[in-house]
C-alpha cells in the first residue's frame, strides 16, 4: 500500500471515530446538577431573564432557580407594584431551572400585546426526582424545597401578590404531575393550575400500589394526583376555589388515555375545568408552542377574576 493510500485510510478512520464519537456526545444527557446557569443565547432571547442561586437549608447546597420580571418592574415609578407570579415547574427528570427558559420570549410578547397583565415568572429546579419527595432519600426533597424554601425566597424578594389569588401553578409533562400533586395538595398557596400532559396513567398506577412507581421508586401512599384532586373537591373547593386548564396531544400523545381518564375523573369530582386536546401533537415541548395563546388567555383571565382586575 502506498504512502497516499495509508494517508486516505488513517484520515477515513479518523472521520469515521471523530463522528462517532460526536454521536455519543449528542446522546449522552447531562449529569444531574443544582445549579444550571442560563446561556447568552437564552439571556439575550429573554430580557428581564436573570439566573439566581439560594444555600437551601433542607439539602444543604445551593440550588439555581430563574427569575422573569416584566418590563418596567425595576422602574422607580412602579416601586409600589405588586405583580401576580406563575411558577413554571419543568418537565423530565432529573432537574434543571433552565429547561424552560425558551417559554418566556410568549410571555414577554403576550404582556407587551396586552393578552397577559404583567407578571413574574418563577422557573425552579425541582431535583433528582423532579419535584418530588421519596422517602428516605434525603437528597429528593423537590417538593419540600420549592414549597417550604423557594416560594418564601420569591416572595421575600420579589414584589409578588402575597395571596394566593396573585399565584399560579403550570407545568407539564413531569412537571403536570407535580402541578396536580402541589396544586391539589396545596390549593391554600394558589389559585389556578395548568396541568400540561400529566402521566395521569403513571400516577393511577401509584395510587393503586400505594406509592410504587417502580421497583426503585416508591412514594409515601397517597402521594399522587388522582387522590389529591379528590381530596381537595371533597374539602376545600369553596375555601379554596382553584381555576384549572388541562391539555394534552390527541393519539399520538403517549399521555393522551390517561388524560382522557384524568378529564372523566375531574368532571366526576365535579371540578370545573378546561379541557383542551391537540391535534396531531405528540408528546414534546411543541405542545407548548401550538397553544400558548390558549394556556396564556387562560391565565389572564383567571388573574383579572382572582384580583378583581
């Protein structure tokens, strides 16, 4: 073999394992991580976006959560303002404050347009088992972390409506099971809920069990959406009223039957609710995207009948 033949066969090897190699690095996820700043790309998409950090006391780390503030909070002539706030808890698993960052260039269009009063939008991280509590994992606290320590720095810091009337919950995916689990769970702390492709499915599953999710995931009984719903319909609807909007993808969703279960079950409980299937929408952040308008109309309105605005 000449010296131009052995040269082409080392470079093709080298091209071959540099885009294998590629690949692997393409699907390889991230290791879990408390902190995750946000990009330039993302800050300069988002203005009024900023990354913070807080020591948790139940964790013992500090732990990232981001901040959206409309235009004109920071001007001197709205320093007696009080803003309404959405916390945007993410989909998947593990954590990341980041993950849903790309959402808030639809709220800064909607408040600008006058579609959405102008509100504080608060992006947590929700932890190992994305805002949830297991027992006896010391480190999967998600849910004590942001109810017990992240609403409280929220509110300590920023100026947001202090009743519940002045805060929403939205999430989706994994993260509409936990707004169902928090939102049912603790319908003294808001007063509306958008519940995004729940794996309602999952979550039947583990009440039914009595917590099991897996065989390596076992929550405390009674921890899940369908039996929170039912306790808050039977006990606190007039104390507490909550508006409430769930969606998923039609079929090609993978969540679509245990929504359709989960709609049944809320008109059952005699909840009033918004119910929105869309079309040709598989399970992914897209959904989002189709229907934002939906989603964002929903939350205004429910702010200006919660504020007498």
């Amino acid at each position: 073999m000449n010296l131009m033949n052995r040269l082409a066969r080392v470079g093709l090897v080298y091209c071959v394992v540099a885009f294998a190699l590629e690949l692997v690095a393409q699907n390889e996820k991230p290791p879990f991580a408390w902190v995750n700043p946000l990009t330039s790309k993302e800050l300069k998409a988002a203005p009024g976006l900023s990354h913070h950090t807080f020591k948790s006391k139940i964790i013992k780390k500090e732990v990232g959560y981001c901040v959206f503030v409309p235009e004109g909070y920071n001007n001197s002539r709205n320093k007696d303002r009080w803003y309404p706030v959405i916390y945007m808890v993410h989909g998947g698993r593990p954590g990341d404050e980041s993950r849903f960052a790309n959402r808030v260039p639809y709220i800064i269009e909607a408040i600008r347009d006058g579609d959405l009063i102008p509100t504080i939008v608060v992006f947590n991280n929700g932890g190992p088992v994305s805002h949830y509590n297991v027992p006896g994992r010391p480190d999967a606290r998600g849910k004590d972390l942001f109810v017990e320590e992240l609403m409280p720095l929220i509110a300590k810091n920023y100026r947001t409506i202090e009743t519940r009337e002045g805060r929403a919950l939205q999430g989706y995916s994994q993260g509409g099971r936990a707004t169902a689990r928090i939102g049912f769970g603790h319908p003294e702390l808001f007063s509306q809920l958008v519940i995004g492709s729940a794996g309602a499915a999952t979550e039947k599953r583990i009440q039914e069990t009595g917590g099991i999710e897996n065989e390596n995931l076992v929550f405390a009984p009674g921890d899940d959406m369908w039996t929170y719903a039912e306790i808050y319909a039977k006990n606190f609807t007039k104390k507490f009223p909550m508006e409430i909007f769930l969606h998923v993808g039609d079929e090609l969703d993978s969540n679509y039957e245990g929504n359709i279960a989960y709609d049944r079950f809320l008109t059952h409980l005699e909840l009033d609710h918004t119910f929105v299937v869309i079309p040709d929408q598989k399970h992914g952040g897209s959904a989002y995207v189709k229907i934002h308008d939906k989603i964002i109309g929903f939350q205004n309105d429910a702010f200006r009948k919660s504020l007498g605005r």
